[in-house]
C-alpha cells in the first residue's frame, strides 16, 4: 500500500531530483542521495553515483518542500508505484521535484 508524502520519513527516501522540465535524466537538474541508501540507489541505477551526489541536506529539502506542497494543496503531489521504489513528484512548469522511497 503506497503511502501519503505526509506520512514519509526521511529514513525511507533513497534519493531526490530536482530540475527544470524535460527528461529527467539529469541533463536539467540534479540527483541527491541519501548516504543510508547508497548502496540501493547505486544498485537502482545501475552504476555508482558520484561523492558530490549524496546529500543529506538536499534530500531532506526536497522531502520538506513537496510535504509543505501537499499540505496546503491536498493532491498537488502525485504518486506512482515502480519496481522497488514509490515515486512521490510534484512538477510544475518551472520546476519538477521527485522523492524515491524504497519498497519494504
């Protein structure tokens, strides 16, 4: 059962995006890791992220900014199911913002 971005924690979230609007591969914006999930995310991706890509901070952030979205705007922030991971994104015309949170 997928969970409402409200009820997720930090500890749950493998890695953020944050980047203008296109494709998502990077080219626009940025991937953040969370340091407790490296091992997933690297596995996820396929290859290893870069040192400068983990960031707790920046996670953290990005998990901040799309539960302030949802609370002021119920439904603003969609969800999708994928393998291994939920997909939280909140997108609008300047800007897209996803959150990956592992599957149990």
């Amino acid at each position: 059962m997928t969970t409402n971005i409200l009820q997720v924690k930090l500890d749950d979230v493998v890695k953020v995006y944050s980047g203008r609007p296109r494709c998502g591969c990077g080219c626009c914006g940025k991937y953040h890791v969370n340091p407790a999930h490296l091992e997933l995310a690297n596995k996820l991706r396929g290859y290893d992220y870069e040192p400068g890509d983990v960031n707790l901070t920046e996670v953290k952030r990005i998990l901040l900014l799309q539960q302030e979205a949802e609370s002021r705007n119920p439904g603003c922030v969609k969800v999708q199911d994928d393998e291994g991971e939920t997909i939280y994104s909140l997108q609008t015309d300047n800007r897209y913002r996803w959150v990956f949170v592992k599957k149990n």
